[in-house]
C-alpha cells in the first residue's frame, strides 16, 4: 500500500524515468503527453524549479498495458484482452478486505494546522497550455462520508489550487461525491472532505472505478491489495485517510451560498475544454499531512488516444464484470477503443444465443455504474471480431451493420458538463444529457447461418503455408 514501493518496483522493471529540473509551468505536462503517446515509461520529477529537492510528482504510473499487469503481478506478456478478463474475474470473485484503523502513519510525518496551512509548498504543474490554473488533484482521492454516516465514498475528482488554503473542487452532476456534499448542503452544513493526494496505484484505483452507490471502496482495495488496507483517522473531520498518502488534505465543502470561485478551464480527457470555466464549490483546508518528500501522484486528463493510466482497461474489465453480473451470457471480450478514451467507444464481443441478444448486451452496457456515465457508442461485435482488434472492429462495422436497421439511438442519458457535443444553450439550462447509439456490427441472428463466409485463409492452411514457405517470412 505504499507508493514507494511500487516506484521501486518500475525501477527494477526500467520502467522509470526520472526527470530532474523540469518546469511545474507546462513542462511536467507536456513530458507526461508525450511519454503516454509513445506509450513510454512513467515519469518522476524531482528538484521541480522553485521547489525543494525531494517534492516530487510522478506521472504516467500505470499508462501501459505491461505496467498496469505489473501493478497486479500479472506476466508482462499477458494479451489486453486476458488483463481485462482477469480484472472481470477478479471483481466476480471480489471478497472485500474491510480496512483497518490505525493510530499513526508515514501521512502524519508533517502536519500543518489553521494559519500554518500553506498549499503553495506543493509543486502544483499547470498542465495544459489554456488551464485557467494549476491543479494540485488529477491522480487523486476525494474521501467523504454519506451524512447518515453509513459509508464511505472515494473518488477522483480533479482539484485546482486557489490559494494557501482553498482548493476548488470539480465533480459531474449525479457523482456521487456530488450527491454527498449535496445532502450536506441540503442540511445547512458544509461537506467534511479528505483528499489524499498520492496513493499506491492499488489504492487509487478503486476511486476512479464506478461501483454501486453504498459501496465502500476502501474495501476494494485491500481485495486487491490482499491485505486490509491502513487508515489513520483524520483529527479535523474523523475521516479515514491511507496511513501511507504521500499528501492528505482535510477540510470542508462549503456551500454554493457560502463560497464559490471561478473553475477551470481545464483539458479534459474528451480532448477539450468541455466545460469551460464555471462557478464551483471551494474547499478550505484545516490541515495538512504529509509525508518526507512528499509525491504528488499526476494524471492529467490528454487527448485521446491518451491512456488515462489504463483507465481504458480497468472501465472495460468492470463492465464485462456488469454483464456477466446481470447473468448474460456469451459474453467474450469487452474493450474500449483508445480513439474514444476510456467511455466514448465501448466494444463488446458476443458469442450470439438467441434474437435480441446483441441488443440486450447493448443497452446492459450502458446501464451499469460503469458503463451509465458520459458513454457514446457502444458497439456490439460478434465473438469472430477481436475486440481489442481496432481494424477488425471497423471491418464490422463496415461489413456488418446496416445503418437503416442496426443503429439504436437512445435520448437524454447521463452526461456531463464536459461533453463536448452539447450545445451551449443546453448547459447553461443545466441540460447534461447526450444520446448513445448501440451500433450491432454483428451478423444478423436469424440468418446469421447464411451470411457470406469470410475469405480469409483458414487457420490451418494459413500454418501449413506459413511452414512450408518459412524461409520467405523470415527477416533478412
Ligand atoms: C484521472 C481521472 C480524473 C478524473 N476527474 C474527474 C473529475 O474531475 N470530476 C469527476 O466528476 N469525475 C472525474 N473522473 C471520473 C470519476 O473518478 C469516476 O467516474 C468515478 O467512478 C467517480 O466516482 P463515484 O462513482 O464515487 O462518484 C476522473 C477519473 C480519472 C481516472
């Protein structure tokens, strides 16, 4: 559960880089969009300019399929589609690990209180070139609990650093942390809030996942880390908090009456700057924990084909996890097309039982905690298509669907502020909604015996031929 180690572990793997006397004002960005598009090593930034030796950011930690297997001991040769089936099978199988409290933490090696509370001392990278500020939070964890007090909820919202001691906080409509501070509000008290700042990628991960609401996702990680995760308990908001967060913050929410400051812009992961720069809600912090040299955990949302730290793969792997949860079979692969980010252009692979199916899989994929949020298209494909496979899944597309009869629209679904294709007129009404098209790019059931045969070479006779003539195919 502690970071360090796991940036121990990509150094024995040569999967680090570290970056010594690189700029917070874009540089720390701009390395971390150009490593994650050449699908490169994750980065460490030390000795960041203007800031002491040994605070530190760390970026692009999971962005590929062999660091993300690593993360979870998998072989680094494993196929993308086997890591999002063992994620699948790893969630079926999810025996939660409640955490444990304990007293102190390597997060409590340096606490500030009240006035001596001074978020400037972090080396905060602006990012993009049009952020209308430097965001502390991308790679974070928000932590807050229900009002009636029966759970805890994590999740990653982005965080822009205002001052010594107020941070805005940016979170979609129907969040669930926004449904958390808005019951708070709802009672006339502001939202106690923790966020941590640097975590272990097995820790974070669950935040950034969607699970049911009442979900405790403290639970998640200690299944996946094995052991039951460590919490101190925060002294401001009694909060649990990882006893190994690089940074922890606590603080209050305060209500929209009460405070709120201009937000963003921001680059956000559809490739814009969707939602603009709008009024949002504003933490004041009360503490500060941190560790030594502390290690800012970066994650900044970068154009698609950008890998969000694999958030691809870990979205596709929960919501293959949501249909089989749901009991539909012949389910065989499930992906998201990196051209789409990790919600735009679901993929599912089916092996075809009976009419209906491959539209019952389509709308079950966009009904799921997961798969509900900010999707687009989701294409059925049958289980010939590999889905991983991005040529193989437009061959399908292309040679599959009939346009006229194959494409289901679907109105009004949940989207946010961020999605680029709404019109301005709707959001300023507070309009989130987009449409979803569920494309079927398979044969069609009832005469699926009786669709034209692929031409390609069969399997066998393309080994057969590609031992025969061996010596052609090998490189000179
Ligand atoms: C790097 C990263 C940054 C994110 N930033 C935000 C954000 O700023 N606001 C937001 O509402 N969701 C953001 N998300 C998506 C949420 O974390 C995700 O939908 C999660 O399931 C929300 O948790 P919840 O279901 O507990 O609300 C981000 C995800 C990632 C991976």
């Amino acid at each position: 559960m502690d970071l360090r180690l796991f940036i121990d572990k990509l150094e024995k793997l040569e999967e680090l880089v570290l970056v010594k006397g690189a700029d917070w004002n874009l540089e720390i960005g701009t390395l971390t969009e150009l490593f994650d598009e050449n699908q490169d090593k994750a980065l460490l930034f030390d000795e960041i300019k203007g800031y002491p030796r040994g605070f530190r950011v760390l970026t692009n930690a999971i962005a590929t399929p062999k660091r993300l297997a690593a993360t979870f001991g998998f072989p680094d040769d494993i196929s993308k589609i086997e890591l999002v089936r063992r994620l699948k099978t790893f969630f079926l199988e999810l025996k939660p690990i409640p955490p444990v409290h304990v007293k102190s933490g390597p997060v409590m090696e340096n606490i500030f209180r009240d006035e001596e509370v001074d978020l400037l001392k972090f080396p905060t990278p602006l990012w993009h070139e049009l952020d209308g500020g430097r965001y502390l939070g991308t790679g974070d964890m928000v932590i807050m609990r229900d009002p009636e007090g029966k759970w805890v909820n994590t999740g990653t919202y982005r965080v822009q650093l205002h001052d010594r001691d107020t941070l805005g906080l940016y979170i979609s409509p129907g969040h669930q942390g926004r449904l958390i501070r808005e019951a708070y509000w709802a009672q006339g008290k502001p939202c106690p809030v923790a966020i941590v700042f640097g975590a272990h990628p097995l820790v974070w991960m669950p935040s950034f996942l969607a699970f049911p609401w009442g979900t405790e996702e403290f639970t998640i990680a200690g299944a996946l880390l094995g052991e039951p995760l460590q919490l101190i308990t925060g002294e401001y908001t009694g909060l649990p908090i990882p006893a190994y967060a690089e940074i922890a913050i606590e603080g209050e929410v305060l209500p929209p009456e009460v405070e709120m400051r201009e937000e963003g812009p921001f680059g956000e992961w559809p490739g814009y700057y969707g939602s603009g720069e709008r009024k949002e809600p504003v933490v004041k912090v009360k503490r500060i924990m941190h560790r030594n040299d502390p290690i800012i955990m970066g994650s900044p949302p970068l154009k698609p084909p950008s890998s969000g730290n694999c958030s691809y793969i870990m979205r596709a792997g929960n919501i293959w996890y949501e249909l089989e949860k749901l009991g539909i079979p012949g389910i065989k692969g499930v992906w998201n097309m990196r051209a789409g980010g990790s919600r735009f252009l679901n993929v599912i692979a089916i092996e075809q039982k009976y009419a209906g199916h491959a539209k019952q899989v389509g709308m079950a994929a966009m009904s799921g905690a997961e798969g509900a949020y900010h999707g687009r298209f989701v294409i059925v494909v049958d289980d010939d298509i590999d889905p991983t496979d991005d040529n193989d899944v437009l061959w399908a597309v292309a040679t599959r669907c009939d346009p006229a009869t194959s494409i289901e629209i679907i109105h009004q679904c949940w989207s946010t502020p961020l999605d680029p294709t709404i019109p301005p007129e709707r959001k300023a009404k507070g309009d989130f909604t987009n449409s979803r098209a569920i494309i079927l790019a398979t044969r069609p059931f009832y005469w699926r015996k009786e669709f034209p045969k692929v031409n390609k070479a069969s399997k066998e006779l393309r080994e057969t031929t590609l031992k025969k003539y061996a010596s052609l195919f090998t490189k000179k």
